[in-house]
C-alpha cells in the first residue's frame, strides 16, 4: 500500500538486516473445518414417519430436485460460518510474541505521530491469536504453472513463499495457499484482463520478477514500514517481494465485512498491482461505487478516512465512499 525503498536486494532465503529494511520508499497498503452435517434424508427417517404420506416423502415431493441440493448448502454455510468466527490462530514456532484478540487496536511501532487520526475502519478486526514475528526468511512453496495471458502482455513470472515460522495448517496448508494465489491471479477479472501482463508460476532456483510471500506483521513492518500504526501488506522493489501480511490474511479488514476470502483476494490483487507497474493509489470515484483494485481498502473505503492519513496525498477531504472491491477489472 505506501511506497518504500529497502537496502537492496537479498536472497529469498536470507534475512534482511534491519537497517537494510528501514528505508524511503516501498509499496504498501489482504479453513477449512471439519464439520458433519446429516443430509435431509437421514434427519427425515429419523423422524418416525414412514410409507408414503411420511416426512421424507412428504419433503421430496414438494421440493422436487431442490431437495436433494439443500443439504449441500447446508454443509457450505457451515463450513464458510466456521471459518469466518474461527479466525484460525497461528503456531508459537519462531514468536517473539502473539497478537492478541482482546484488543483489535493497533500495535504500536515506530514513527508515532500522535497528532494523526487514525480511521477506526483500518484497525484489524477481532479473532484467534497471529504469530507476530517469524524468522524473516522464506521457502519457496513446490509448484509451477502455464503461461497465463495473451501473447501481449510483458511476462511476470513469480514464486509463491511463506515465511520460516508459520504455521499454515491452521488455514489449509501451503498447497491451500499457493493455490487461492494462483487462481485469484488467474481468473479473468485479474491484470490479465487487458492484455497488458500475463503471468507464470514457477519454483526451485527460478529468478522470478517478483516473490508473492506470506510474511508475520513483524517482518513486513521492517521491510515497508509502519508510519501509519495499523496492519498492512506492501509490495518492496527493491527486494523484489510482495508481502501479505499473515495478520491480515487470517483476519481481513473491517472495510469487507467479514468476507475473508473476498479481503485475500483483493489483497493479493493490490499488492501485485504494485509489482506490475501501478505504484500509485487511487480514491473513491463516486459514491457506492466498486472501489479502485488500487485504493487503499484494507485502511478504509471513505475518501475522508485515507485524506486524514495523508493529508497532502491522493484522497480529497469527501465523505465519497465505495464499496469494498478485489478485481482490477470487476466488469469483465
């Protein structure tokens, strides 16, 4: 989300020092549980009532296919409801310490200003404990992919990391990870869509453009920095990293409502957004209108809000907001 040039770059598996981390300039600001639910048949059987006025039948006939469709939304709702109040912690491995629930506020860090507003939406919603800081350096998560695009576009080729310390069991694993950043990339609603990028996994010793990595708010802190006191991810040019900030990713943003998989999505849209070529950030166009993929959505969807941040940047001083937004082409 807000730009920051870091000391230069380091291999992906080395820690930067942090000196190295603290610069002028990166760009920076975004389950699966185990749940068995008896379909309509079994709970209908269950009921006492046989032969054909019983409740089964009775339940069939009335609801015709339908019937057989609604114990499968049953388990989704679940499944989506669980993940959502779950809010899945992280392993102690590596921690200097954890993030609370008991108070969603921010942390604080360096550069106090207490003289600036910080908008209430840009806190970081409630939930299960997140790993503050991990080991600071990353593995490359196993997997490549196509070439995905058309011929036009310039080829932005990347790996997928996490950070050594996390644990991603708790939110279904690496191979879940990689494969919610490759098939938000790749859907047609992405930066595909105009022909201007195109994009391709790889792995291994590959020297990809660019390293999307899953990174604990400490390290992410130390390679974009942490002027504005709440919880973002960035995109760092010089070390050629995208980072998605792992307290983010596990809890999302007020701005989304609760809908996590939206707020990763856009997360992951927007930081990319930096990697290819849009360092800049853009407001509110119109009153409930889709936000700008390059808005700063994770801090808040009103103009007034990013404005009080940054007083002499790109938000005028409007009460214009949009409503929340993960594609850079939601139309296509």
């Amino acid at each position: 989300m807000a730009n920051r040039h870091a000391g230069g770059t380091t291999p992906h598996s080395q820690r930067l020092p942090r000196e190295a981390r603290r610069g002028d300039g990166p760009l920076c600001a975004s389950w699966d549980p185990e749940k068995r639910v008896q379909s309509a048949a079994t709970s209908a059987r269950g009921g006492g009532t046989s032969g054909k006025g019983g409740a089964l039948r009775r339940f069939v006939n009335n609801w015709g296919w339908r019937a057989y469709a609604i114990p499968v939304l049953i388990i989704i709702t679940v499944a989506v409801i669980a993940d959502a109040v779950r809010s899945p912690s992280v392993a102690e491995t590596g921690s200097s310490g954890e993030i609370e629930n008991a108070n969603p506020g921010p942390i604080p860090g360096a550069d106090d200003d207490p003289g600036r507003e910080v908008p209430e939406m840009g806190q970081l919603p409630p939930g299960g404990p997140v790993l503050e800081a991990g080991a600071g350096s990353f593995y490359v998560v196993p997997g490549t992919s196509d070439v995905i695009g058309r011929d036009s576009g310039e080829l932005n080729d990347f790996t997928i990391e996490i950070e050594d310390g996390i644990d991603t069991g708790d939110f279904g694993g690496d191979d879940a990870i990689a494969q919610m950043i490759e098939a938000t990339l790749y859907n047609p609603k992405s930066w595909t869509a105009d022909g201007k990028v195109k994009f391709q996994r790889v792995d291994g010793d590959a020297k990809p453009k660019f390293r999307i990595s899953l990174s604990t708010p400490e390290t992410v802190r130390e390679a974009c920095g942490f002027d504005i006191e709440l919880e973002t991810s960035c995109y760092n040019p010089d070390t050629e990293r995208v980072y998605l900030n792992l307290a983010r990713w596990v809890r999302g943003a007020t701005s989304f409502e609760g809908d996590i998989g939206l707020y990763r999505q856009y997360q992951i849209n927007h930081e990319v957004g930096h990697a290819v070529g849009h360092p800049q950030h853009d407001p509110c166009p119109g009153e409930g209108r889709l936000a700008p993929i390059m808005m700063q959505q994770t801090l808040s969807l009103k103009n007034s809000d990013l404005h009080s941040l940054d007083p002499g940047g790109y938000a005028p001083d409007d009460d214009v907001t949009c409503r929340p937004n993960a594609w850079p082409f939601p139309e296509v």
